[in-house]
C-alpha cells in the first residue's frame, strides 16, 4: 500500500459537487442530495424510476419493420428461432424475447444458443446452417447480429429471413438483413445508446404489444403485462455492466422491485436461493456479483442452453435443479479464475520487471498476456482482475485452435476498447481477425506470431487517445462522513438511493480512522475494528481479499469505503467496506470531517 493512496498506487480525489444541481435536488435526505449531484443529477426527476418516465420506443430505428415482421409471423403461425448469446445478456434477452411473444399468442418459438467453443460469437453462417435444421421462418437475433454479414447472407440463401436486435457498436456497413433494431446504429435517434441487449429486447416487444394492441390483436385474448419482465431485464442490464443512466436505472429498478416483492421469476427466485442471498434486500450488487456470474458461467465452461432453460422454466423444482447446476459451474469458474489470475499476476511481475530493468516507471499502455492452458471462457475475468489493481487496459488471451488466439479486453474509464481495436485494424488489417464489443469490453481474434506487433500498434494507438492523467490511477471519493451518519439509517437511505452502477458508482467515502484490531476470515478477508479520531465507539469494518495482518491496534489508518447494511440471522449491523487502505503518520490525520 502506498501511503495516503490505494493498491497500484492509486490516489484518491472528491468528487466536485454541482451547487446549482445541489439547489435543485433541495427536498431529498442532505447526503442523497451531495451524492446525486456530484453524479450529474440535475433534477429530481431524473431520479424518479416511475415506469411512466421510461423513454419511448419512438425513434428506434427500424422498429417499425421489425414489428411488422413479428405481427405477420404471428397471425400466420410462422416459425421463430431465437438466436441468443452467450452471456447473462444474451440469456435474459432470449428469455425475455421468449416470453413475450409465446404470451403474445406464438405457438411456434424456440431458441438457439451457440456454443461458443464451437460456434464463436455472433451470428455466422456455421450457427445459420445448425438453426436451418429447426426449419424456422425467422431467425430473431438478441444481443448479437450487427456485425453478422456472412451470416445473414446465408440465411438468404436458405430462404429464411433474419430481424437482427443488438447494442454493440455498428460496423460501417450494416448486414443485409430484413429488418435491424439497434439504439447504437447509424441514423438511431431515440437516445436508447446505453441499452443493454436485454433492453433493446425489451423495448422490441414493447412496440410489438403497442402495434398488435392498434390491429386488435388482443380484442380476442388477454394482453400481457410485459413489466412481468422486468426482472429479466434488469438482471441483463447489470450483468453486462450497462451504463447506469436515468432511463437504465428505471428498468433496474423497476426489476429489483418485483425481485424484493417476491414477484421475480421462478428461475431468478432459484438463482437466489443457491447463491444464499435474500431477494427482499435484493441490489443491483446482488445481480452483479452474485447472480449474473451463476448465469455467466454456463457460457463460459459449457452451453449457455441450461442458463435459458432456469430463467424460461416455471416450474420452482426444475429451476433449482438448474440453479444448482449453474451453481457448480460457477464454483469451476472461481477455481479456473483463481488459478488463471495467478499466473497472469506471474506474467505482469516479470513484465514490470523488464521496465524497471530498461530504466522505465511504468508499465506500457496496454496489457497483453496469453497463456497456452488458459481457458477461452474465463480470460475476460482475468483481464479485469489485473485491469481493477494496474489501472492498465488488459486483453487476456486464450489459444482458439491452429495458428490464432482469442482475446477478451477491459478498458480503464477514458477508453473505447473496441474504438480503439477499430484503429489498429484500420491501420493494420493484417494484425487484427474479427473484433467486437463496446465501450467496456471487447473481444477479438490475432494470428499468434502477430501478438507481439499487435500489442506494440496497440499501445501506441491508446497513448495517442488516453487523457495524460488517465493511467496515473485514481479512486474517487465523495468526501468524508459526517459523524452522525454512521449509523444503519444513514446506510439504508444510501442503499434506497440507487440503483448504483457502470456510470452511476456507489457511494464510497473517506477518512481517517484507528486500528482497534485486526483478524483474518475465510482465508483472505481481513475483519477490522475501527474508531474515529477522538471518539471511542468502534466500527465494524471488512476488506475483501486483502491481507491486513501488519496492522496493530493503534495504527492511524486512511480507509476509502463504502457504508453497508450487514445483515446476519436477522440481525442488521452498520459496517464499513473497505475499498483502499493506507497506513498514516500521526501528523497526517488530522484532516478535518464535513458533512455529507
């Protein structure tokens, strides 16, 4: 730990706050207000997540032929596959695109979801001619498709039309399919850019109800109530790690409300159940880092089809089945992970090394590490693992078969990866095979002679786009706490004012404190007790996956972190999550605390 930082050096700056936004968010809890307004909130009815401030589908680039094509497919009793992806995402999306139009009245819908060891991503003619057995009509796809070109020209050939729905950044030239539904393509002007996949789907069927409901389509059956989906729809919103922007934190609140109520699905219900966490409480946290990964790692080991089958089962044994199978292989994906991130962390020593040795500071622009063993499924989380504690872009590496290797990437903030992978292609074709992905992820393909030459073009195109500061490493905080606010009513209000996410972070506080004690738990958290300066009452306090034995009572310590409801046997206690931790000198800890 550096003193008065974080791991890898990182410094802590205050969120500047907005005085004339603080004025208009007068009226909410003082803290909540300084919170909001240091997140850009200017009013309080950005903050109001009522179904009806939801934006409307209008402008949605080609939702008016997509729902005509669904319409037609419906009262002629067409075939319609849906074509998911393989992540949370693009499980929640099939589902949701499942349930809607099966309660529409379909009689004809199914899905396929590719394997991705033996299919890759996206819709590619290999995945059309495995779909063309189930002799569809229309192939649907979710949360993939718009960058499918060969794909969709082989669903031509067969005579089957494709209605491609995606999120992820638009290629220049769009596929030749009948009909693309997608916020992030050219000419889209309905301000829906930070849909998830989930979402388009959602809002997808949205315009098919409101069409069907003008055509009397439901003059003769029930129309459902598509806030049923809701849950779906906020889980995939999470899990992919969408920008939380007003409109995307209605959909997720919306969803965590339904969860709380115990309205959720039945698969949801089972996927909480395994994981051991209450859905009454249930938060965006809950979602991010507790359900999307059992959902996740069916597509990462194996096939993404048993994920599908809990969320479209409504049959509350059956889920758990698959929930506990979900849950094994999340524990293989743990030991995977761990296994992988340790040698990455043996790659980036050695690495480090080297700069040190040519007289260097700091490590390169990019990170580029691949092994022979790693898993395929598993080097995203492994590019984020190091990406969190380097404050570096990391792409892992995974051998694909012959000559390439398959890469996934994460950003630091500042950075469009897949703009950037855009630019290496556009200045080396030769480097760079088939690329994908958004502002927060990207995956991509390179001839394994090539990775060298790749990750040097690719350094230097992201030192020409990064800030000057931007790999100088920074937490932020929103200052210290009030006194008074450490307590589980303060903890609550905080916990009622999110959804917290991507663009829209958890409030994280600072300030100097006391070690009082220190112990180690389940091997790897280190339990603290913690007193203010001049005060004597201790605080709970836990750091996940740090070590903090040197640390004796008496130690002035400055901590970042988080103000957290700790709930155990019924009980609810205040507790502190610490996020950074930095050893002081006496002199150093007389900051002064303001209010929140």
């Amino acid at each position: 730990m550096n003193e008065g930082g974080t791991p890898g050096g990182r410094r802590i700056e205050r969120r500047a706050v907005d005085p004339v936004a603080l004025e208009r968010l007068k009226g909410l809890p003082p803290v909540v207000a300084r919170l909001y307004a240091a997140r850009g909130v200017g009013s309080a009815q950005e903050v109001d997540h009522g179904l009806s401030r939801l934006r409307s589908f209008d402008g949605l680039l080609g939702v008016g032929r997509a729902v005509e094509m669904l319409d037609a497919a419906l009262r002629n009793d067409e075939r319609i596959l849906i074509v998911g992806d393989f992540d949370a995402d693009g499980a929640t999306s099939t589902a949701v695109a499942v349930r809607a139009l099966r309660a529409f009245g379909a009689r004809n819908v199914g899905f396929f979801v590719p394997n991705r060891f033996e299919f890759g991503y996206g819709l590619s003619p290999k995945i059309v001619d495995a779909a063309a057995l189930l002799d569809p009509d229309i192939l649907l796809t979710v949360d993939n498709g718009i960058s499918s070109h060969a794909g969709v020209e082989r669903a031509r050939e067969l005579g089957i039309r494709v209605l491609v729905t995606d999120h992820h950044l638009a290629p220049g030239r769009l596929p030749g399919a009948e009909a693309i539904v997608n916020p992030n393509q050219p000419g889209d002007n309905a301000g829906l850019g930070t849909l998830a996949g989930v979402g388009v789907a959602f809002y997808l069927m949205s315009a098919l109800r409101a069409h069907l409901r003008h055509g009397g389509w439901f003059a003769s059956r029930p129309e459902p109530k598509l806030a049923r989906l809701l849950d779906l729809v906020a889980l995939g919103t999470v899990a992919d790690v969408a920008v939380l922007d007003a409109n995307n934190r209605r959909l997720v609140s919306q969803g965590l409300a339904r969860i709380r109520a115990g309205r959720m699905h039945a698969g949801l219900a089972a996927l909480f159940a395994v994981a051991g966490r209450d859905p009454a409480h249930a938060s965006a946290r809950d979602l991010a880092f507790a359900i999307g990964p059992r959902l996740n790692a069916a597509g990462r080991l194996e096939d993404m089809r048993i994920g599908i089958e809990c969320l479209l089962d409504d049959e509350p044994e059956r889920c758990l089945d698959h929930a506990r199978a979900l849950d094994r292989l999340n524990r293989e994906r743990r030991k995977l992970e761990s296994q992988m991130t340790e040698e990455a962390w043996g790659q980036v020593s050695a690495l480090l090394a080297d700069v040190a040795a040519a007289g260097g500071e700091q490590p390169p622009n990019v990170l580029c590490l691949f092994d022979e063993t790693w898993h395929p499924g598993v080097v995203g989380i492994v590019a984020s693992r190091v990406m969190d504690e380097l404050n570096r872009p990391v792409i892992a590496f995974a051998p694909d078969g012959g000559g390439a290797i398959k890469g996934s990437g994460r950003p630091i903030p500042g950075l469009h990866l897949r703009d950037a992978l855009e630019a290496v292609a556009a200045e080396r074709p030769d480097l760079v095979g088939r690329f994908g992905g958004h502002a927060m992820a990207a995956g991509l393909s390179v001839e394994r002679r090539c990775l060298q030459e790749f990750t040097s073009l690719l350094d230097a195109v992201i030192g020409r786009r990064l800030p000057e500061d931007a790999l100088s490493g920074v937490r932020l905080s929103d200052g210290p706490l009030a006194p008074e606010s450490f307590d589980l009513a303060t903890a609550k209000v905080l916990d009622a004012a999110g959804p917290w996410g991507n663009g829209f972070p958890e409030p994280a506080f600072d300030g100097d404190f006391e070690v009082a004690g220190v112990r180690t738990v389940g091997g790897r958290h280190a339990r603290l007790s913690v007193r203010r300066p001049g005060r004597g009452e201790p605080l709970e306090a836990i750091a996940f996956n740090t070590n903090l034995e040197h640390l004796h009572p008496g130690t002035p310590i400055r901590l970042l972190y988080r103000l957290e409801v700790n709930r155990f046997r019924g009980r609810e206690r205040l507790q502190l999550v610490v996020e950074s931790v930095a050893e002081l000198d006496r002199a150093d800890c007389n900051s002064p605390v303001v209010g929140s």
